[in-house]
C-alpha cells in the first residue's frame, strides 16, 4: 500500500513537472513585464498582477496535491519546508519578491538532471537565472524609495553582479529591507555558485592531468617495451657474432 500510494506521488510530480515548468516561464516573463514597463497602464498592470497570483496560487495547489499524496506526511513536511516557505511568504505583500523563489525552484528540478552531468553548462544557466531573478527583484524593491541608489535595470544588473561575485563595490547597494533580504540571499547563492564554477574548474584541471598523467605513463610503458625489443634484438646479434667467431676459429 505504501509503494502504491508513493508511486502516486511520483506520477503527480512527472504529470506536473511541464506545465509547472511553462507557469514559472509566464511567471518570470510576466514579472518582469511589470517591473520594467513602466508605461504600462493600469489595466494591464493588474493584468499582469492578476495572472502573477494565479500562477502562484497553481505553486500552492501542486504542494497542497502533493501533501495530500504523501504517505509519511511528517517527512514529506521536513524535506519540502522550503516549499511551503516558498508558498506562504509571498502571501505577506512586502514579501512579494519572495514568489520568485518558487519559480527558481521549480526551474532548478526541472532543468538539474538534465544538465547535472555538464556542470559547466549548468552553473551557467542558474547563474544567469538568478542573476535576471534578483535584478528583477532588488529593482522592484528599491526604485520607489526616495533615497534609493538602485532605479533603473541596469543599475540593477551591475548590482547584481558586483554582489555575485562578492566583490561589492559599493557604488549601488538596497536600503529598503526588502532589497537587502534580496541581497542576502543573493550573496549565499553567489558564494555557492562560485563554489561550483570553482570546483568545475578544479576537476577540469585534475582530469586534464590525469589525462596528461596517463599519456605520459603509456609514453614510459612504449619507450620501456622497445628498450626490451632492441635488448634482445642485441642479444641476438652478439649469439650470432659469437657463433661466427666460433665457427671461423674452428
């Protein structure tokens, strides 16, 4: 019974890993339609804001189905806390910017065993995932305060960067909590990605060694071998000599 009821599980999250794939693509595409237009009407601001719910209300359906499936739901409770973190914060309206950790989320399970295998290429597309995902946020959070220093895209994507890569400059920086909450949650994802872009590159480096490593042993082993052969190539010719001199003497 229990196999069968996980099994329904599973067959839950196999069935909605696409469409809630496609939901967080119109998620990030729609946010950031309402973050940077900022001609846009009324109308289709609340468009926008009514659609950004609705997605987030699928997220908190699909937890709710899942909870539900679960059969060990104190287990299901403690390794899926982030979920339902994820799914209640953004309820609170300072938290909204929250919503888009759902989103990476969702992206991050869907896209990971696929490109898990090249690292390289998926450290790459998470960094510029969150990169995009935070500019959006920090610039949602502080282009309205009156002693912001982050107002436009682009002061947001330089912030972004300098705070990725931990070097800070300093030159923009959020002074609403909300941006700051951004930020910090920027600087640990920043510091973990470097620790995969930095352990990519170390075990590049090592498996190019070993590969140079194991060239240089198959050199040593084929030099080795010949040195035997014309060893005995020698020895064959100085029993031939001696044989000569032998048969000449005699």
């Amino acid at each position: 019974m229990f196999e069968t009821d996980e099994r329904r599980l599973a067959q839950w999250e196999r069935r909605a890993e696409w469409p809630l794939t496609g939901l967080a693509t119109l998620f990030v595409v729609a946010y950031a339609w309402q973050v940077l237009d900022n001609r846009s009407t009324a109308g289709l601001h609340t468009v926008l804001e009514v659609v950004l719910w609705l997605v987030w209300l699928v997220f908190a359906l699909d937890y709710a189905a899942r909870f539900k499936l679960a059969v060990d739901k104190r287990k299901f409770f403690v390794n899926h806390l982030f979920d339902l973190l994820a799914v209640l914060l953004p309820m609170v309206r300072q938290l909204r910017v929250l919503r888009l950790i759902t989103v990476l989320k969702v992206l991050n399970k869907r896209f990971a065993g696929k490109f898990r295998q090249k690292v390289g290429v998926y450290a790459a597309g998470v960094t510029v995932l969150v990169s995009l995902c935070a500019s959006l946020a920090v610039l949602d959070a502080e282009r309205h305060h009156p002693d912001a220093s982050i107002t436009t895209f682009g002061d947001a994507a330089w912030w972004t960067l300098t705070t990725i890569s931990t070097v800070g400059y300093g030159d923009r920086y959020p002074v609403t909590w909300e941006g700051r909450l951004v930020a910090a949650l920027l600087m640990i994802g920043g510091i973990a990605l470097l620790g995969v872009i930095t352990g990519t590159i170390a075990s590049w480096l090592v498996q190019r060694l070993s590969g140079v490593e194991d060239s240089v042993a198959e050199a040593e082993q084929a030099t080795a071998a010949e040195l035997r052969l014309v060893r005995a190539e020698l020895a064959e010719l100085r029993a031939e000599l001696r044989a000569a001199r032998a048969d000449t003497g005699g």
